[in-house]
C-alpha cells in the first residue's frame, strides 16, 4: 500500500490538512498524519482541532514513505522548518530519490531553507515565492507544479487540485479522475 507522511503543525493550514488527508485517504492511501510538536493534538492555523495520528518523533526514523507532503499555513510552516527530525527526513527522502510535496507558505518556509529547491521549477504562496527564487527556484505561476521528485502548489484555493495531482503520481490517473468525478471537480472547472 502506497504510505505518505503528513507532518502537521500548531498554525498549519486548515484546508491544505483536511484536504490532502481526505483526497488522499479517498484513493487508499495509507495517510500518517504526525505532529511535529510535542503532542498530537494541535490547532490549526483556522482554529480547527485536529488529532494527528502520531507524533513525528515516535516514528521509526528509517521508515520510508513514498512521499512527504507539507501543508502551508503561518506559523504551522514555521513549527515545520524548525523541525530538524523533519528535515533530516527531508534531505533522506531526497537522498533516496523519493518524492516531496509542498504548498502554499512550506515551499518557501520549508523547503528553501533546507536548500531542496535548488535548479527545481516550483511555485508557492505569492507571499513566499520570492524565497524560492532566492533559493535557486525556477518560479512558475502555475497552480500545481512537479519537476523531477517534487511537487508544489500554490495555497488553499489550489488544495484540492493538488491532492488530486497527487493522487494521480502515486496511483494512476484513471483512481484521479474517479475520485475527481465523485468529487464533482469537473463541476468547478477543476
């Protein structure tokens, strides 16, 4: 069964969370949602409460997922690149030639810092796209962009077609259209 990790934070963004956990959970994908901060039980960035199904450093820390996704929000991105659990998995996932995915502020919080969008085509919030450029990003305007092992979106708005995209990479296209259908995204111009 094709695994994703999920780390979340106090201050991560509300829809990105949900939204990534429920698309991707539609396609059975085993989602591990995990706390990057002492307990497991956070709120986010909207005040929503959310229960993470571990805490990041109760994960065996030579576990490999398929990929790491790291939803945006102020200051959950923040609590996220200061993570160094996290970023070790980070650099070990890009070692390993496995995926990454980011939206809205973790490309430029996150992954810039920790120098993994260096020569990569990748986009983020418009608030945070200039640390992209500064970090050796090629920006795109694109709401969904995936260069080599990573892929990048843009903010709340762009969740869902990010999830989809996701979908897409670590299923097929044909489980991405379904759960499009039953979505009704093809309504919305999705």
């Amino acid at each position: 069964m094709t695994q994703v990790l999920l780390p979340v934070a106090d201050g991560s963004e509300d829809i990105e969370t949900v939204t990534l956990i429920d698309v991707l959970r539609r396609a059975d994908i085993q989602v591990t949602v995990a706390s990057v901060m002492a307990q497991p039980t956070l709120t986010l960035a909207r005040g929503t409460r959310l229960i993470a199904d571990t805490c990041l450093a109760e994960l065996d820390p030579e576990h490999a997922f398929e990929i790491i996704v790291l939803p945006g929000g102020m200051p959950g991105a923040e609590h996220l690149r200061d993570s160094l659990d996290l970023a070790e998995r980070l650099h070990r996932q890009r070692r390993g030639d496995g995926w990454i995915g980011a939206i809205c502020a973790a490309p430029g919080v996150v992954l810039a810092p920790l120098d993994l969008v260096q020569g990569y085509v990748v986009t983020g919030y418009p608030a945070f796209q200039a640390a992209l450029v500064e970090a050796g990003g090629h920006l795109s305007r694109q709401p969904v962009v995936e260069d080599g092992k990573l892929v990048t979106s843009q903010g709340p708005a762009t969740a869902m077609a990010f999830a989809l995209h996701l979908v897409g990479l670590l299923v097929d296209e044909a489980t991405e259209r379904r759960i499009a259908e039953g979505l009704l995204t093809d309504v919305m111009g999705f």
